[in-house]
C-alpha cells in the first residue's frame, strides 16, 4: 500500500518559491515517499530528528537545501511535508 503525502500551507508555499532543480529533487523525494514509505536512509543526510520529525538534504553546498516531513498517522499512512527550503532556517 502507497503512502500519502501533502504539505502543510508554509511547506506549499516554500515549495513555490524553491528554484527549479531543487523542486525536481523534492519531487523525487516525495515520490521515494509515496512508493517505499518516509524513511529514506537512500537521502544525503537522512535522519530522524528527536521529535520523530524526518529530514534530509536535496541539495549540499551554498546555500544547502533541507526537507523535514513528518509521519502523521501510520495507520492510514499519512506523512506531510512541514518544511521545504534553506539548512538556515530549518525547524531543527
């Protein structure tokens, strides 16, 4: 069974903002998420973070672009999308 992934109103709206390459690379993300689940060790810098949020890097360098989802039903899987944009200012 796929899993089903949506983003929160600020993921959508950075999402939006994302340059081209980097939205494609979150694209890939996502799809990775829907077909094989939320725990993408296959990611640079893939990780849980204490609050059971997820996150990896789509892109290193200067600047680094990050993902935080986060599973929120397992029952049902569910995962959303919470942040989408710079390693600066990340939620972690």
């Amino acid at each position: 069974m796929t899993w089903t992934v949506s983003y929160s109103r600020s993921a959508a709206k950075q999402q939006r903002q994302l340059p081209e390459k980097i939205k494609v690379l979150l694209d890939v993300l996502v799809l990775e998420i829907i077909r094989n689940g939320p725990v993408r060790g296959n990611w640079r810098n893939y990780s849980t973070l204490a609050n059971g949020d997820h996150h990896c890097h789509l892109k290193k360098g200067n600047p680094t672009y990050v993902t935080v989802w986060r599973v929120t039903d397992k029952t049902i899987k569910l995962a959303e999308i919470r942040y989408a944009g710079t390693h600066e200012k990340a939620p972690y």
